[in-house]
C-alpha cells in the first residue's frame, strides 16, 4: 500500500509539472507601442490580459508620433496603439500592419487641469485674463492631445496671445509632468491622467467636444505580430467586456 500511494503521488506530481510546462510553452508574449496617455490604462490591462489568457503584454509608451516613426524604421512592436486614428491609417496604407484589424480602442477627453484647489472658476476667463506664467500641453506635432489643445486655443482666439507662456511636452505625459512639477501652473492634459493622479485636489475643466476634433484612438496589428498568437489574443481582447470597463473606468469613452 505505501509503495501504491508513493507512486501514485510521484505521477501526480509529474502531471502537475508537465502541466505547468505545457501552459508555459503556450503562453506568449506581445510587445505593445502605446500612446502616453493611455500608460496607465495599458498597465491595468496587460495585468488582466496575462491573468486571463497567461499570455504576457510588454508596454512601451511615447508620443503617437515618435512611436509612429519607430515603427516606420523596424521598431519591434506587435501591435501599435496610437492616440489619433491617422498613423494607424497610414501604417495599414504603408502595409506594414495587417489590413482590416485596425480599430478604435478608445476614444480620449481633453481637459484643463491645475493640481491647485480653485485655480479657476470660469475656464474661458482664465485662458483670457492669463494668470499664470506657464500652460503646458504636449507638441501638437507629435501629440494627438497636443493638437486637441491647440485646436481649443484657436477656436477661444487665444493661440497667438498664449505662445509666450506655453510651454510644450513631447508627449502628454510629459505635459502632465509640467503641471505636477509645478513648472506650469495649469495645462492641458488627458481625463484619463487625473483620473489615476493619486491626489483628489485640483482644478478640472472638462473641454467641450466642440472646441476639439474627436481623439479617435486607434490600434493596429503590426505585420510582425500576424503571426504572434498572443498579438491577435491581445487584439480581441481590447474589444472584450472585460477590457473595455477598464477603459471606461479611465476616463475614456468606447465605440458603441
């Protein structure tokens, strides 16, 4: 009986182990380019993704501009999720990513922000009386929130008078930076950055849709993740219920 038992349980143990080899030697993994805006979304995602599939997320964040231009030059990303739907757009024209999987993931909102408790009680009559001596926002060239704001400042008639005290991130996150740093007092940065900022003070204007072209975030999968099960499992995964409440929950807005 004991010699039974001590075998018995040797081939538990061994099917166990051949077990953990066998999902081990299924699991993948997926390198992401992700705008910078949607960092901390992608983090909270990649964490659920590998929970769920036991695939693993690789997130690797910059401006929708300078990830654009890495790609374009062989950068190893599987899949490319910008903060614009225009560089996925030329990506697939250029046939470097897989035609037809592109998509909107998510779809951003621009905000006026001061980590100063009212800093402002009328946004507009801010940007016009200009109280402070620096308003960040991210380059409008390389940054889809960038151009978002720039876009707001135009539409209120205060571009032109604004440019000596603007001060310009390459990507959103830095501009977030700016204004936590204190190097600008206000700055125009994502819902979604407040949202995961771990202090609940500050000054929040929510720009109206109207001042600001629709950030239509879109991804892509690269031609070098086609044949990366984890990639594609990653693409269907941003569509699912699952992901798209996280998403929510960050401030952004889905498809319908």
């Amino acid at each position: 009986m004991g010699y039974c038992r001590t075998r018995c349980l040797f081939r538990t143990i061994m099917l166990f182990l051949s077990g953990v080899a066998m999902t081990q030697a299924v699991a993948g993994e997926v390198s992401l380019g992700v705008a910078a805006n949607f960092t901390e979304t992608a983090d909270d995602l990649a964490e659920r993704f590998e929970a769920d599939t036991g695939h693993r997320a690789i997130v690797s964040t910059g401006s929708t501009g300078k990830l654009y231009a890495q790609i374009r030059n062989g950068a190893p990303y599987d899949v490319f999720m910008a903060a614009d739907a225009r560089r996925p757009a030329l990506i697939e024209q250029a046939q470097a990513g897989v035609t037809g999987t592109r998509f909107t993931y998510a779809r951003g909102k621009l905000v006026l922000w001061s980590p100063a408790p009212n800093a402002f009680e009328n946004a507009e009559d801010y940007l016009s009386r200009q109280p402070f001596a620096r308003l960040a926002m991210a380059n409008p060239k390389t940054a889809p929130y960038g151009l978002a704001a720039q876009q707001v400042l135009e539409n209120l008639g205060h571009w032109q008078a604004l440019q000596g005290k603007l001060v310009r991130g390459d990507s959103i996150a830095q501009a977030f930076q700016f204004v936590v740093s204190g190097n600008a007092q206000a700055g125009f940065v994502a819902l979604s950055q407040v949202k995961s900022w771990d202090d609940d003070e500050g000054t929040l204007w929510k720009v109206p849709q109207a001042y600001y072209q629709p950030i239509d975030q879109q991804a892509i999968l690269l031609n070098r993740g086609a044949g990366n099960e984890a990639a594609r499992t990653w693409m269907d995964f941003l569509k699912s219920d699952t992901a798209i409440a996280i998403i929510r929950d960050y401030g952004y807005d889905t498809a319908d």
